[in-house]
C-alpha cells in the first residue's frame, strides 16, 4: 500500500481514480485478514445445511442474491422459513421475510413448528395443550431476546412496498437478510410481462448491493420443460431464467419424486446449479411436512434447534 500511495511522476486524474480503487481494494483485503473467524461470520448467511454450506463456501454472503426454484408444493417456502429461522435464532441475524403467498402467521407458524416439533397442523389450526403452548412461548423468546436476531414478516406483492420495507429496516441497522417469497407473484407498474421481470430481478441485486445485505429469493419453475438425463431440471427450467439466471449469484433447484399416486415423497435432491463464489453440486435432504423442515440425509451433521436444544456446530461450519 504504501508503494502505490508514493508512486512518482506526473498523473493523470484518470491515474489517480485507478490508484485510488487500487489502494480501496487493498485496504479490503488487509481488513478482511484481520477479521477473527467470528467477525468474519458476520458478513455471510449460513444455511441449516452443511453440505450445502460447504459447496456455498459458507452459505449468502452480503452483496450476493441466490434463487431458490421448485414446482408448486415442492418446499421452496419451507426453505425460506428454515433459512430465516437458522438466520436469526442461531446467528443472531436479522431477517425481513416478504411474503406474496401467506400470511404472517403462517410464516410465524412454519418457523415455530420447526422449532419445537410440534405438528405444524396443530398450530396452524390453534388445537395446542398447555405444554405445546409452553414450548412455543419459550421458542420465541429464543427466536428474539436470547438471539439478539430478529425476524419481521411482511405481506406484500408490490415491489415498492418491498423496497419501502426494505429502506426503513436497513435505516435502523436492522437487516442482514431479505427473504422474498416469491418472485413470480411480485408486481410492478409495468405492463410488458418481461420488463416487469428485469425491473424485479434488478431490484434483488440492488437491495443486496445498495444495503450490503444478502436475498434469498424463491421462483416457480417452468411447467414444460427440459430434463437432463438425470431427471433434474437445469437452470434454464427456470421461469424466466434468462433474466433471474444471469442475476443471480446462485441458484438451487429443488426436485422431488413423485410416487405412483401422484404425491411427492420426502426424498428432495438440492441442486446447486450456479454458484459463483462456490461450487456447483447436489445435496440430498429429506422432506418432513409435519413439522415444516428439510433435514439432511444424514442428519447428524445438521444445524437443527429442535426439541429446544440448541445445536453448537455452527462455530465449526466456516473451516473449509
């Protein structure tokens, strides 16, 4: 650093703006080795998956979008709410979950279901004992106070609404991670179907530049559609690939098989198919609707809070 700062002989401004994005990227660097391991936390999202976290090098770091796409019905909401419960009960982060499909209750109820292991159709329909309602109690107050996270939902499908949520939330120090659910019922002023989905798209790397922040957003997949050989779908299954694809810095495709009743089983592939800081690479986790989670096939390898024990693997998910 200090030989650029002493360069000699006659520059340009043009010169000296090049030196000074020089010196600024430097500085970055010597900063950013400084960091201590939990400091260095601080700057990505985990996902409550390990393989997941190590094909990612780490989960969503800060300035990064991923996508997460699925068919109707597949868990792409249920991603979302296991992401934003690891988020802010074990990483202490805080999450804004905007949610075009359910209300904030449901969403709340997702989280507590997975929290706690009770049967999410028990809360979702309010037919609690008195020691269900106990463990939900006392999983909010993990879920907040002993967190120092915090999660706040929001009922929108205008994307000037979002960015309003948005705004005020990061003037108050209060995000680390934007949850949009989903992308494809997200309306703007614009009439051309495509401009509206460029104007959508360009607002999810915006919100993550413009607030230092990561977005996790949710997409639907096309209904007709190539396959690889495999019998997954590539990212050009995409609704609107070309567009949500290219701006994205990652994407996961969610698959799951159905029986010959037409269901789908708890069997669910997670296909990292784009991933510019990481690795591309497919993760196989299990289903589990009852109480609104994906688990690992091995699960002992998880980052669970399940049963109101908390798991302490998350210092080590980082030492790759």
């Amino acid at each position: 650093i200090e030989k650029l700062v002493n360069i000699e002989g006659e520059r340009t401004a043009e010169d000296e703006d090049a030196d000074e994005q020089s010196l600024s990227f430097l500085r970055k660097l010597h900063e950013a080795a400084a960091l201590s391991d939990v400091e260095k936390r601080k700057n990505k999202i985990l996902f409550p998956w390990r393989r997941i976290n190590e094909l990612t090098k780490g989960g969503i770091k800060r300035n990064a979008v991923f996508v997460v796409g699925g068919d109707t019905s597949i868990g792409k909401s249920m991603f979302g709410c296991n992401l934003a419960r690891s988020a802010v009960a074990e990483q202490g982060k805080h999450v804004l979950y905007v949610t075009a499909e359910m209300s904030e209750d449901e969403v709340r109820g997702r989280i507590m279901s997975d929290m706690t292991n009770i049967d999410y159709y028990k809360i979702d329909n309010k037919i609690l004992d008195e020691n269900e309602l106990g463990n939900i109690d006392e999983a909010t107050c993990r879920l907040h106070d002993s967190s120092g996270g915090s999660l706040l939902v929001r009922e929108t499908g205008w994307l000037d609404e979002i960015d309003h949520y948005v705004r005020t939330a990061a003037a108050k120090g209060q995000l680390d991670l934007l949850i949009v659910d989903h992308l494809h019922i997200i309306h703007t002023r614009d009439k051309n179907h495509l401009e509206e989905m460029m104007h959508i798209s360009f607002a999810m790397k915006e919100f993550a530049r413009r607030y230092n922040i990561a977005v996790l957003a949710l997409a639907q997949l096309n209904r007709n559609r190539e396959y690889r050989n495999n019998g997954l779908p590539t990212i050009d299954s995409l609704r609107d690939s070309g567009t949500i694809g290219n701006d994205a810095d990652g994407v996961i495709l969610l698959s799951r098989v159905k029986n010959e009743q037409g269901d789908y089983g708890a069997e669910t592939v997670a296909d990292i198919v784009k991933c510019r800081n990481g690795r591309t690479g497919k993760v196989d986790l299990l289903f589990d609707g009852d109480h609104q989670r994906f688990t690992s096939v091995n699960a002992g390898a998880e980052v669970q809070d399940v049963g109101n024990k908390k798991n302490k693997e998350i210092n080590s998910l980082l030492d790759f």
